[in-house]
C-alpha cells in the first residue's frame, strides 16, 4: 500500500481547518453515478470546447484528450471535501523533495488537472453549489512560482460561477496549510489520521527524550561523561527543511501494510 503523507495532510487540513465533516483521498467517478441534470453533457461538452479554445489554443494542455467523457472517466482528484455549508473542496497536492517536478511543462499539466477538476465536480453539483479548487505543494522552484501564477491569473479572470481557486505553494503552504493544520490538530484526541499520527509521534519521541537517562551519560564541559540525568535541553534542535516534521514528509517508504504502519506507530507510542 502506497502512503501519500501530502494527501494525507490534505485530509486533515480539509477535516480540521476548512470543517469538512465528509472527506476523502483519492477521488474518482462511478460510471454508475447519473449527472445532477438531463442537459449535463451538453453543457459539459460545451464547458469543454469553451476551455480548449480559451486555454488549449496550441493543444498543449489537453493534448490527444478531445472528449470531456474520457476528460472525467480517467480522472482522479487528490482529496476531496464537502464542508458544514455544503461547499465541495477539491485539492490536487504535489511533494517532490527538489522543488515541484512536471517536466518541461509543468504550467500545462497543473491547468490540465484543475480544468478536469472543474469540469468534474460541475458534472455531479449543480450550478449553485460553491466550488473551492486548490493547488498544494510545500516547495516550487522560483521560475515556475511565475509560472503557476498565470495559470491562477487566467482562471480568475475567467469568472468561472461560484469556484474559487487557490494557489497554496511555498510559504502560503507553510503557513496555511502545514501550519494550520498542525495548530487545528495540536489538541486533537483522535489521532488515528496519518498526518496526525505523525505529528504525535514527534511529540511522544520528543516527551520521551526529555525524561530519560542517557546510557553513556552527558558530556561535561572537558568531554568525559557524567552519570547526571539528561535534560530537555539536550535534546532540543534548531528546526530545519531536512528536521523536525519536515524531515518525515514524502519520506514513507511506500510498501507497507496498514497492519506494519499500525504495529510500527504502536510500538512507538
């Protein structure tokens, strides 16, 4: 079993931040499902050839894709959210450790990916229900940040009805997503989330450290060992990109079994 830890944060984020009180990772259409209204396809349909000629004049965004049902039938969105009001969040979440990686393009991929969201979730809501689409990464290069921020420019400035889009990278992620996320969660009692499972293991490691004797005693000043108990201030690091929380994200091996996670954590705990 693959373990996305930035899905994962995007869960808790939308459960405890944005109070989606239905949630859930790894999104996709149900040929079984019927579309919110009988004239749906055709509006999609004409959604779409709106899209391709606003966006897609050179085919670069869409590609070989030309009909909306295929556009849907292959989709799947990151995490998907329906918050206390009725609103449907949708977020698409890239990690890579070097800074967001879509190759030459990445431009054209992220607008591909946040269109067919759109088109997807108009395709089962009707017009009136507010739509919040989001794109979240915690590290993008300085030449596609500028990039990116066209791409938002543009579909803003097509006025979608009731959609709002949100551009989450860098420090917005840091501070908006990771960081609100962890003060949402800080006093949670249920921690069987991933995200926050993590982030209460840093916790009870870090607790545990305070207390404890070291086996080959603390160091004086003249670098023998003394048999005095450790404090907290041993173990207390100076939190950077490669420590602390930041060093588990995107870090899970990815082949595990829940029941090795769950055996692992417990052991820890």
């Amino acid at each position: 079993m693959k373990i996305e830890v930035g899905e994962s944060l995007g869960y808790s984020y939308l459960r405890h931040v944005k109070k989606c009180w239905l949630v859930q990772a790894n999104w996709k259409v149900s040929d079984r499902w019927p579309r919110h209204g009988p004239d749906t396809n055709t509006e999609l349909e004409n959604l779409f050839r709106e899209m391709q000629d606003e966006f897609d004049s050179d085919g670069k965004v869409f590609k070989k894709t030309k009909d909306v049902h295929q556009l849907i039938k292959q989709a799947e969105i990151d995490v998907v959210g329906v918050d206390l009001n009725g609103g449907v969040h949708a977020l698409e979440v890239a990690f890579h450790e070097y800074g967001l990686r879509y190759g030459d393009d990445p431009d054209n991929r992220i607008l591909k990916k946040l269109l067919r969201t759109y088109l997807i979730l108009r395709a089962y809501h009707g017009s009136d229900r507010k739509l919040h689409i989001s794109f979240l990464s915690p590290k993008v290069n300085p030449a596609v940040v500028g990039l990116l921020k066209e791409v938002f420019n543009g579909l803003e400035k097509k006025k979608y009805p009731k959609v709002t889009w949100s551009l989450l990278i860098n420090e917005d992620f840091r501070d908006k997503v990771l960081q609100a996320t962890l003060d949402a969660t800080k006093t949670m009692a249920d921690s069987s989330e991933l995200f926050v499972r993590a982030k209460r293991l840093l916790d009870i490691v870090g607790k545990a450290g305070s207390g404890r004797k070291l086996a080959s005693g603390r160091q004086t000043d003249g670098g023998g060992p003394t048999n005095e108990p450790a404090v907290q201030s041993d173990f207390r690091q100076p939190q950077g990109p490669d420590s602390g929380l930041k060093a588990i994200l995107d870090q899970w091996p990815g082949d595990e079994t829940d029941e090795e996670i769950a055996a692992a954590l417990e052991n820890l705990s």
